[in-house]
C-alpha cells in the first residue's frame, strides 16, 4: 500500500469529463478528463526520467471511457483516445487532487512554452 487509502467512491460524470474522488475522512477531489489525460503516470507521458516527459497537447475534449481497478492499490484509466497505460496509485491520484492548481498551471506554462495549445 501507498500510505493513501483508496476513496470510498470513485465518479465518472455523466459528459465523462470529471472524476470525483471521495475519501471516508470527507476530502474530496475533482479532477478533469484533461488533467489526468496529460500528467498520466505513464511511460508514454512521463518518460522514464524528467527530461523524457512528454507534453501532451490537444486533450481538451477527451473523456473517460472507463476505469479498471488494479488491485487494491489503483486503478487504470482508460480514455476515449486509446491512452490506456498509466496506472493511477491512490497516492498519485491524492497528489493530483492536491496539487491540483499548482500542477495544472506548470503544465499550461510548459504548453506555452512549447507553443502548443490545450
């Protein structure tokens, strides 16, 4: 285990754009389609070392297509655009969740950086 406890309740939207995590202690996270598309924990996404992570451009639209859960540890989110391969950890879902806000601003600096869009 990851020392972050699993949310009682994992919500899909009913447009397939949000997650809604809840936790038995009364957290709650909201996180978009978006979001979790572009910092996937993924290979594909994060590299295998931080000069190697890739910034996803062009997600603004894409929804969830499902989510599988993978042990008791995570579960793997599948997308409407095939990217299937991260596996999300309670403890990584709970950063994102609080982090939220700074981690959604570097990766909209680093896609103007880039010149490319959402």
């Amino acid at each position: 285990m990851t020392g972050v406890t699993a949310p009682e309740q994992l919500a899909v939207s009913r447009d397939r754009r949000l997650l809604t995590l809840r936790y038995a202690d009364g957290r709650r996270h909201e996180l978009t389609a978006e979001m979790l598309r572009v910092l996937s924990p993924s290979a594909e996404v994060q590299g295998h070392s931080p000069e190697q992570r890739v910034t996803v451009a062009g997600k603004s639209e894409v929804a969830i297509s499902d989510i599988r859960p993978i042990g008791h540890y995570a579960v793997r989110i599948v997308f409407d655009d095939g990217h299937d391969s991260g596996l999300f950890t309670w403890s990584y879902l709970d950063r994102l969740g609080t982090e939220k806000d700074a981690l959604w601003q570097a990766h909209l600096a680093d896609l103007a950086a880039k010149g490319l869009l959402r």
